[in-house]
C-alpha cells in the first residue's frame, strides 16, 4: 500500500511538471490516465503491479 501510494504520488508530480514545463497538452495526460485505468483492470495488471512491487524492493535493498 505504501508503495503504490509513494508511486502514485511521484507519477502525479512528474505528470504535473511535464504539463507545467514540457509543454504536453491535458488531452495527452488524459488518455495516457484513461490507458493506466483500462491496463490496471486487464489480465496485464496484477503483472505490472509484481513487476513495481519487486523493483521497490529491490531499491529498498540498496545501500548507497
């Protein structure tokens, strides 16, 4: 939970400086928000959320 919510929020800030300062339209943003909600309900979904969860912890595992 605190990993899909961590990645949410850093998701929504680099989409808001790229709209801000990229210069990518709201329609962009849009569509790539509605293909997140339709690739999440699909078979891929739970795939890309082992593949998240295993790149976390594999991060959480690093000792700088």
């Amino acid at each position: 939970m605190a990993v899909s919510l961590s990645a949410a929020v850093l998701l929504g800030v680099l989409v808001y400086v790229l709209w801000r300062y990229a210069g990518v339209s709201l329609w962009h943003i849009v569509i790539c928000a509605l293909f997140g909600f339709y690739l999440s309900s699909s078979t891929v979904g739970p795939h890309i959320a082992n593949a998240l969860h295993s790149v976390a912890i594999f991060l959480s595992r690093l000792h700088f």
